[in-house]
RNA sequence: GCACCCUUAGCUCAGUUGGUUAGAGCGUUCGAUUCACAUUCGAAAGGUCGCAGGUUCGAAUCCUGCAGGGUGCACCA
C-alpha cells in the first residue's frame, strides 16, 4: 500500500468548525469581495443591493435564506467574470425597533413617555449601533460574500441627504403636501400609521340598533355616537323619500336632545343595516369623506390615548371599551335601544405590532401623492423592464399598484429621520424647510416651530439602492446602477420593493433593479410560523455550528421555489451535512488515487465527461434564471450518485487490473470533473468546497476558488 | 366585496416552454459491505398528479366548472 497522498486533513470526518471562520478570513484578506480588486478585465458589472436587516435584534431563519440566496447570486455572477458587487447595509428601522426597544423599557419598568426625546433617541441609537456590529459577525458567519468596505447604515448622512432632497423634490413638484386627514392611529404607540402598517383581524361584537328620532341606526361603537347630528341615506333609498336633503328634526340622543340634519349621499349601501347612518368624521375614513363631500364640520370625540373628550358628558374621560356597556345601559333606560345582535362578526383594522385596535383620528401629516409614481410603476413592470418572479406576485403586485392610496409619511416617533419642515402656529400649516433656516410662515407670517416627527422608515429604504450607490454622481451609481437583482422576501414587497420602484424611476428617471427575486418565509418543520412565544424558533448560527454553514444552505435552498414557504426540517439539514462529508471523502479518494497527466481520454471517457459538461451547462442556465432549486439539486445528486456511485467504483477496478492508457485517461476525467464540480457546487456550499480546493495540487485556474472561472464550454 | 395562489408517494416538496414507463429528500422493507465515507452501496414497496368536463396525436402541465385549503387588498355603518 502506497502512503497517502491526500493531506493529513482528509484523514478524518469534515468537521465545518474548524475551518469556516479561517476561510471566510481568507476570502476577506483576499480583497474579492470588493469588485474593483478581483482579477481579470471585468465589463459585466453584477449588483445585489442587501435587504439591509433590522438593527434590532439577531439573525433569524429569514435572514439566513436571503443570506444564502443571495451569496449564491453573488459568487456565481464573480466566478462567470462580472464586475460583481454585493453591498451590504443595515436598517435604523424605524417604527419596529421603537417598538423592539420600549418593550425593553417596559421589562425595565420604564416608559418612553416618561423620557425626553434627546435621551430616548441616544439610547436607541446605542443599542442599534451594538446590535449592528453583532449582526455583521453573523453575516460573515453565513458566508456572505459581501463589499464590506461599502457598507452603508440607513442613517448615514449620505443617505439622509438623498432622502431630504427627494422630499424638496416631492415638494416642488407638487406631489407632497401636508393635509389633516383621517389617519390610522395607534393608541398604545401613539403614531400614526401607513395602510401597511395595519392589519385586519377577525372580531366579534355586539351590533347595537339604535333609535335615532324616526330612524334606526346600527352600530358596534356607540362610544363614538356623541356628536352625531347628520343622518345619512341614499337619494334613491325609497323607504325614506318622504325625507330630504337638509331637513332636520329634533330627537332625544344620549345627553339630551339634540338636532340633527338630514344628508342624502350615494356611498350609502342600502342594502346594509336600516340603510341609515349616522355619521362620525373624525374617526371614520368613510364618514369624513361624506362630511368633506358635502361640508359638514366634525369633532373628536376620543383622545389619542382611547379615552372619551368632554364631549361625552358624564362619560368624559372613559377608556372607550368601558363606556361602551355603560352608554348602552343609559340608552335602554331611554328606550333607544331597538335591539342587539349579540353575534356580529367583522374585520378590524389593529395595528400590526401590537394589535390594539386602530382609532382613526384626523391628524396634520405629510402626505406622498401616489396615483403618478405608480403609473409609472405599473408601466415598467407591463413592459417587463422590471421582471418579478414569481408571476403571482406581479399579478398582486399589479393589483395593489391599481388601487394605490396617498402614503402618509409623518410618524409621531423619535427614532427615525427627522423631517425637515416647519409648522406655521398660526396657520397650522407646513412647509419643507430642508436647511433649517426659516423663521416666519410664508403664507401667513406667523412664527415657526420645526415638524417634530419622522419620516416613516420606508420612505428612507425606498431610496436604498440610489441612495447606497451615491446618487448622482458616484463612480458607484454609475457603474452598477440599475442594480440586478432585488432579493427580499415578499412579505415587503409594497412596504419596500414597490416603493423602490417608483422612488426610483422618480428620482433616477431609471427602474432600480432589473429582476425582483421573493422567497418565502421560512417555518419550522411542521410548517408553523416561527415565534419565541410557541419555542419553535431556529437560530441560523446554531445550525450552522450543528451541522456546518454549508448544510444550512444546501437545506435553506434545495427545492425552495421562489415565492413559496418552507419548513425547514434539521434532518433535511443533516443530510447536507453527511454530503459534505461525503464531498470531503471523495476529494480524499481523488488525491490518493489519480494523478494530473493530461493524458487523452478513452472514448468511454469522453462520453462520461460530455454528459458532466451537459449537465453543466443545464446548471449554469438555471442558475441564471433563478432556478436555484434546481441548480444546487443537481449538482448535489451529480457528485453523489454519479460522480461518487458510478464513475469511481467503476474506477477502482480500472486502477487495480486497467491497461497504462485506460489508467491515465480515467484519471483526467475524475480531476477534470471534480475540479469543475467543485465550481459548480462552490456558490451553494462554498466553505467545504474551498477547504477541498485549497488542498488541490493541480488546481491551475485559480489560487481561491471564490474566483476561478465559471465552468462554460464552448465545444458543446 | 375585489384580486391571487395552492391541492402530485406515509411526510415535506420538485416537475423550467404540454412529449416516451411522474421525480427527490426523509420514512418503510430486504440484502451487502466496513477495502474514500462518525458509514456507505444495491434493491424493493408506495401515486387513477383534489373532483368533473373540454382542447390536443399526446395534459400533472392549457381552458371551463366544482370542492377543500391559503394569501393579498378594501372605508361597509
């Protein structure tokens, strides 16, 4: 028996601890991941803006798909020789890390509104900053081949600069203004919200029919009814004809007695309820758009924090959950009250952290006029400038640009970027005020104080991929802007994804991206969401520890379409992490057995080495159209149960009994192939496929592996 | 209410533009081996591709309807 050949190394079981860190180091030392240092002449530029994550917390499973997919985009666009960039950020995150830190503060018996707003955004900051250098050492560990000498924080003053001038933009191109609006407000947050920002959720209340004079109006908030003195119905209703327009009558209401006028106006459903109602504008989006329709005043009749203004008489001061049973009662002792329904189910706004019931509220905000930026969104995404996969998601896409809403933009929180406009006291109106210089109301003359909200932080992330590149006159933004590929998970695609097209194409004239990749959330193995509460969560860095980065992303990848959830099984881990294992043997049983003589091959050879290069060339197309679950399969089932099963068993009589020249040929082919598959599996498993390069002695291509060239055959 | 998706082996899912006996992983059963393999190899069982029609030489794949599951959006009092 001759003494081995392969190194010591292969001696024992791929263990993925002892060398991930040393290669990433590597990789890093090597300069590649910054596109202006990797080798060659490079035309093709290749651009992955990252998701930049929420500084608020650590990694998730989430975090490791993007992760993966990404790097997978990343290393396979460098090896095929494009100037390739993958740039790294991080998210302030506005709203949700507000909500992240005051649960903190509320664990340490402390409150927000307890502090000054100076404080409150230096602690914030702190915690973001810790927890942002923490996440770093978690992408590295992931494998993420990104620039880090480009990495860019959502705060950074380039970024806000951008940002400020596209609010002037906005401004002078008359699509910002500031109106008081119905507006979705969190009690418990104490902010106003975007459409996004909430969420319905099944209730069941009581439905409570009310004698309102001679008609009967229903409701499930009694508690808002104080200030209803229009009753509405429709024009053609003819159970009501007998009433007009503008008549008014007197009736008994909760308080006393009070005149209420009569509105005739379409929006009404006849076919609902009594076909009547009452209306309460400062708390109802459809009730305000009526009393703007036909000039009704309006009145708050519940405080932003869910309590009952003076207003409500006795009531005043009540959280309106407890009024409620308590005005009824006083309604019965009237007899106004016609009849419950004890049972009536609806939806309700919440707001999406807390799920406290939204109250509308009217509020002076910064509004964006949406209807002109998503034309132009729409138009890109017909005429396929912008391609999202997958089609499903177009087609919703599509359908939520149709029916877009004006976005509000102000937000009552510290933690975010400041809006650069001022208030006029007097007037009560804004302006933008990007300098900070004005002193007096344009309109008016009166004194100025500055707008003390933030901007909603996708208002900021909707301007990431210009803004992160140097808009307009970065090297960077020149080179690689529009970028590739936008990876996300589609749960942002209208928080984030749509707003990047359309504050894109506004402010560039150009789209940001040129392809739009969703991938699913992924779950635990039985396909439930993962969540502290049911202790169902899988930490990425543990896996990764467990069986080895590079099987996290065999089993992050394998499979997974694009757009659809996965439950992520630690056994489908585990069996990638027996392949690398399995990959590390083989690379033993190469070094030991062949030898690099560049000799011909057999026309046996030759054949198996075409069908490699077939299957080669079926990889490299899927990867180039986002097949990934395609790709990493079979390249994985190629080097198992071809390469391995077949090509070296039936090798290893050929080198006991084989002529010289059968010898020499089988050889070429196995390193030929291997060395090729190797590249091939590198962008999916790139620690354990580097580690086995490094021990190469024929390795002729390339010194790293992240850089050899992309295996492309022009015999074929 | 408007819009969209899914339903394929016991489980989790692939199946790229319709094309020969529908695939993988895990699980199950049987056998071999420890001679690169903290094992591995070989083999087997298992599916009327939700249901009913239609288009086609040919449908898991395209069309229509139905059933079940899920998702997005919306101001129903």
């Amino acid at each position: 028996m001759e003494p081995s050949k392969a190194p010591e190394q292969f001696l024992k079981p791929y263990n993925a601890i002892e060398h991930e860190d040393t290669l990433y180091r590597m990789w890093e030392k090597s300069g590649y991941f910054n596109p202006d240092k990797l080798p060659g002449n490079r035309k093709e530029s290749f651009c992955i803006i990252m998701p930049p994550p929420n500084a608020n917390g650590s990694l998730h499973a989430g975090h490791a798909l993007f992760v993966t997919l990404e790097d997978i985009m990343t290393r396979f666009a460098r090896m095929d020789g494009k100037k390739a960039l993958w740039l790294p950020g991080a998210d302030h995150a506005g709203f949700e890390t507000q909500v992240v830190y005051e649960k903190k503060l509320e664990k340490e018996g402390r409150s927000r509104f307890d502090m000054n707003s100076e404080d409150l955004y230096k602690e914030i900051l702190d915690f973001t900053l810790a927890n942002k250098s923490y996440m770093e050492g978690q992408l590295r560990a992931l494998g993420a081949s990104c620039d880090w000498s480009r990495e860019v924080f959502t705060l950074d003053d380039k970024v806000i600069k951008t940002v400020y001038d596209t609010f002037k933009k906005l401004s002078d191109d008359k699509l910002l203004y500031r109106g008081s609006r119905i507006v979705n407000w969190c009690p418990k947050h104490q902010t106003s919200l975007s459409n996004l920002e909430t969420t319905r959720q099944n209730r069941t209340d009581k439905f409570y029919y009310l004698k309102y004079g001679p008609f009967t109006i229903a409701t499930a908030r009694p508690e808002t009814k104080f200030g209803d003195k229009y009753v509405v119905m429709h024009p053609d209703d003819a159970r009501y004809a007998e009433y007009k327009d503008g008549q008014q009558f007197e009736l008994e209401w909760i308080n006393g007695n009070i005149t209420a006028t009569v509105v005739k106006d379409e929006s009404i459903d006849m076919s609902f309820g009594s076909g009547v109602m009452t209306i309460t504008p400062w708390h109802d989006a459809t009730d305000f758009e009526i009393a703007q329709r036909h000039h009704l005043p309006y009145e708050q009749i519940i405080d932003w924090r869910g309590k009952l203004l003076p207003i409500a008489g006795e009531f005043a001061g009540m959280n309106i959950k407890d009024a409620r049973g308590k005005i009824i009662e006083k309604l019965q002792a009237k007899g106004l009250v016609e009849k419950i329904d004890e049972a009536y189910a609806h939806e309700v706004p919440v707001c999406y952290k807390c799920e406290r019931e939204i109250e509308p509220q009217i509020k002076a905000q910064w509004f964006v006029k949406m209807k002109p930026l998503a034309e132009k969104a729409l138009d890109v995404v017909e005429n396929n400038h912008v391609k999202i996969l997958t089609e499903n998601h177009e087609k919703i896409f599509k359908h939520w640009l149709g029916d877009i809403q004006d976005w509000n933009i102000s937000r009552q929180i510290v933690w975010g970027i400041p809006i650069p406009a001022k208030i006029c006291d007097s007037c009560n109106d804004g302006f933008v005020d990007i300098d900070d210089t004005a002193t007096k109301c344009p309109k008016c003359g009166g004194a100025v104080r500055k707008d003390p909200d933030t901007f909603d932080t996708w208002f900021s992330s909707g301007q990431w991929p210009f803004a992160t590149l140097g808009y307009p006159d970065g090297q960077d933004f020149k080179t690689f802007y529009p970028t590739t590929v936008m990876e996300t998970m589609y749960d942002i695609l209208f928080f984030w994804v749509a707003r990047m097209i359309m504050l894109g194409i506004y402010r560039t004239s150009e789209i940001p991206f040129k392809y739009v990749y969703l991938h699913g959330m992924v779950r635990d193995a039985k396909g439930l969401k993962m969540s502290k509460s049911k202790g169902n969560v899988i930490n990425p860095l543990d896996v990764s520890k467990e069986y080895g980065t590079d099987a996290l992303r065999m089993g992050l990848v394998v499979g997974n379409t694009p757009g659809t959830d996965l439950n992520l099984d630690p056994r489908k881990i585990g069996a990638y992490k027996k392949f690398a294992n399995k990959l590390w043997n083989i690379a033993r049983w190469v070094l030991e057995s062949c030898e690099a003589t560049g000799a011909t091959l057999t026309e046996n050879d030759t054949a198996a080495l075409k069908e490699f290069r077939a299957l080669a060339a079926e990889i490299t197309a899927d990867l180039e159209g986002f097949r990934f679950h395609l790709a990493s399969e079979k390249i994985y089932h190629y080097i198992w149960h071809t390469f391995a099963d077949k090509l070296i068993e039936e090798s290893k009589p050929i080198f006991t009994n084989g002529t010289q020249a059968d010898k020499d040929s089988r050889s070429s082919l196995l390193i030929e192939i291997f060395s090729d598959s190797l590249k091939l599996l590198h962008p999916f498993m790139p620690f354990v496929t580097e580690a086995i390069w490094q021990s190469l002695p024929w390795k002729k291509d390339a010194d790293i592996l992240m850089v050899a060239p992309w295996p492309r055959y022009t015999d074929q």
